[in-house]
C-alpha cells in the first residue's frame, strides 16, 4: 500500500465516484472525502423518477445540446454514451432506449445501479471518508477538511479531483459552498445560476388555486416567439406543468439560458406558448370558423380545438378577459400565447446549476492551473445542458477525463499546462 500513489476524491456524486473507479483501477489507493452520511445522494434523487442516464441521438446533435460545444466535444468523445451504457450493464444492469431516445438502466431506477456500484468500488479498495468537509487548502498544497466532530486536518495526495457540484438541491450535498473558498483562493468562478429551472409568473389568485398541479400538454415553447437555437428540437416541445408561482417542465427548462438573458437585459421576459404546435394557423382558423352562434368561448377553444379548460384559461391569463371573436386572430393567439415572465425559480429549486469554475482557470485535463495536482469534474465548471441524459453523461465524462488527467499529473506523464478553451488543444 505504501507504494501506491494516492488520491484524494472531494465529493461523492456521480462525478467524483467514476474518478474514484478510474483512478483505483489505475493503481492508486483512493479516498472519496463525502460531507454527507452517505455518498451517492444526488444521483438517486435524479432517479427518482426514472434514472436517465444519456441518449441515443447522433454524437454530432448530442454536443450540440452543450452550451460549450467546442471544449465539451473532445471529453464527451473520451467517455459517451456507448461507454456509459457499457460501464452500466457491467455493473448488472442493461440499458434501454425509450421511444425519445433516452437511455435508462433496465430497473429503471437508480437504487440498484448505485448499489452494484459501490460494491465494485469496495473490491477495488476506495475508502469513504463521509461526514467530512473540505474547508479549502492548507500548506504547501496540502487539502483541508473539517471531520466529523468539527476538527480540521491536512491531507496530502498525490493527486486530487474536486467534484462538489453546483448549488442546486443543497439538501443532497451540492450547497455551493466551495465557490467562496475558491474565490479567496484567486480561482475565477462564473456566478452560479439556477438551470433547468422554472420560470416564475404573477398569476391571478384564482387561476393558481384552480389550476396549479396542472399539466398542460403538447406545447411548444419559445423566449418572444423565436425558434430556440434556430431548429425544432424535440425537447422544446412538451408538457409544461402550472405551480402555484410559475410554470415547470422540459420545455420551460429548454429555454432556460434565453430566458436568463432577458430577465439580466431587462427585468422581464414574455415566454410564448403554442397550445398547438401541429397546426398551422391557417388550420386553427379553419376549425374555429364553425363555431356555434351560441358557444362561449370556453366551449368554443374546447369543442374547436380540443384545449382543456387549464389551457383555455392560461390563454385569459395572458391577454385578461377580453378574448378575440374573430377566428384569424384567436388562432394567431392560440399559436403565441404571451406570457410574462418576472423570475427564474431559486436555486434550490433547480434541477441543475450553470455557471462554475472558468474554463481559464482549467487546463485540458481539468486541472486547476493556479493548483497544479487538483483536478475539477461535475457539474463545478461552468457548463450547461438540458435534462434528458445530458447532465449525467457531461457528469461521467468530465470525471473520467479529470482522473485520467490525474493519473498523468502523478506519474509525470502529462503535457505541459495549457487553457481548457485554446484552440490548438
């Protein structure tokens, strides 16, 4: 054991336990540094619905989901989804596509996968060091840690990957805590921002006591009416669900970082609904053509088009009460319902954090520049993706590529240091 080099984990997510395998694998002797009783606590929350694990789509349209296409490819191509799916059915558990292209463990939970895992991370001899946390650096780039009766201690590591996560669910571990201690440290951190989040709307009383809890389905969604990235993504269109402050949902979340960006320029943004995305407005004009002399509106959309009462009413929402009679213009409204949006959901709300460690301050292989030894994976940097397999796979491969990276930096083995972003990389 004496012989072996060392390595230190800081976080116990998905991030930091594929570093851990990876780097056990390569010989080291690991430790896995957790702040809470457990580790693993993000990654059966995000399975609780079902545990998506990546996609199937082609690897070009599968990047272009990134916000950081041009530095995410190269990791994404080191560990993707055919060697996620593998790493899985490795551990017991086969995968599946659904019918969007997603990818799911064959349990479609993610309580046995996690299981198998930590079991094959034990014959691989990681040890887990939980109820202890990482307070900052110490002497000569030795890592500090609080243990778990309050008391503080150096350990030095032949190499170390950081995996904290964002600040999104705090109550799983990913609190946001670290950013400070980086900051004093001189390392530039992007501010952390609330993704895949929901957008927050003033509703009338009524309509969040009649109708919140809600779904309303088969919309597409867009920030002022234009196409999101210019194309028809399939993950702009969906169900969106009415809370009682705002609205949540897979197309909400999908125009997330254009939504952000008008609410920084102006306070305030108009989201636009397509209760219809299939018809055109021509279509939309012809069926509201034969309304019936004595149909109210309500039973005019319902009995026309087919919206559901929560659709019809979102409708009166945006524009009040006043609604067009004149089928053209009803159908123009239906296709752009204008909502206004006065806030993204807090933080602790989101499903996921943007924002993180600068892409300068890191190196190729995910090491801090400013810290040669400590190596950066996870959802730490600043990157961005939508749900649907997205945020775990960028997870899996940027801690494989960070304790790739580490096992070079141990041995001696690694290029000279160079920006993360440089084009000759």
């Amino acid at each position: 054991m004496a012989d072996r080099p060392t390595a230190s984990i800081v976080g116990g997510g998905p991030a930091g336990l594929i570093a851990a395998e990876k780097l056990a694998r390569d010989g080291f002797a690991v430790t896995v540094f957790e702040h809470k009783p457990s580790v693993g606590r993000k990654f059966l929350l995000a399975g609780r619905g079902g545990l998506n694990l990546t996609h199937t789509e082609p690897f070009d349209e599968f990047v272009a989901h990134y916000d950081a296409t041009g530095w995410m490819a190269p990791l994404l191509a080191t560990f993707g989804p055919d060697d996620l799916r593998a790493w899985s059915a490795g551990l017991g558990e086969d995968t599946f596509v659904g019918s969007s292209g997603r990818v799911f463990p064959a349990s479609f939970r993610a309580t046995p996968l996690l299981r198998a895992w930590l079991r094959r991370l034990d014959e691989l001899g990681v040890v887990f060091a939980t109820r202890h946390r990482w307070r900052g650096w110490g002497d000569e780039g030795a890592h500090r840690f609080a243990g778990p009766d309050g008391s503080e201690f150096d350990v030095v590591a032949d190499a170390t990957v950081m995996a904290l996560g964002g600040a999104s669910w705090p109550r799983v571990g990913s609190d946001g805590g670290w950013v400070s201690v980086f900051e004093s440290a001189g390392i530039t951190v992007t501010s952390l921002r609330p993704a895949n989040a929901g957008v927050v709307v003033d509703w009338s009383a009524a309509f969040a006591e009649r109708f919140a809890g809600q779904p309303v389905k088969n919309v597409a969604v867009s920030v002022g009416g234009a196409a999101v990235d210019g194309d028809e993504r399939s993950d702009v269109r969906g169900d969106v669900m009415v809370t009682t402050s705002g609205l949540e949902g897979g197309p909400v979340y999908a125009v997330g970082r254009e939504v952000r960006a008008e609410l920084d320029a102006s306070g305030g943004c108009t989201l636009m609904i397509d209760l219809h995305p299939d018809q055109t407005v021509e279509q939309l004009t012809e069926r509201l053509a034969k309304r019936r002399p004595k149909d109210s509106v309500t039973t005019w959309l319902r009995r026309s088009l087919g919206l559901h009462l929560v659709a019809v009413n979102l409708i009166r929402e945006a524009v009040g009460a006043r609604l067009p009679a004149d089928p053209g213009r009803m159908a123009e409204l239906v296709k752009r319902v204008p909502l206004s949006i006065v806030g993204s959901m807090p933080i602790d709300r989101a499903i996921s954090t943007a924002g993180g460690v600068a892409l300068d301050e890191l190196d190729g292989d995910l090491m801090l520049r400013r810290r040669p030894g400590t190596f950066v994976a996870g959802e730490m940097i600043d990157w961005e993706a939508p749900t649907g397999g997205y945020l775990l796979q960028a997870s899996f491969s940027t801690g494989v590529v960070a304790a790739r990276g580490a096992s070079k930096w141990s041995r001696g083995g690694r290029e000279p240091s160079r920006s993360l972003t440089d084009d000759d990389r």
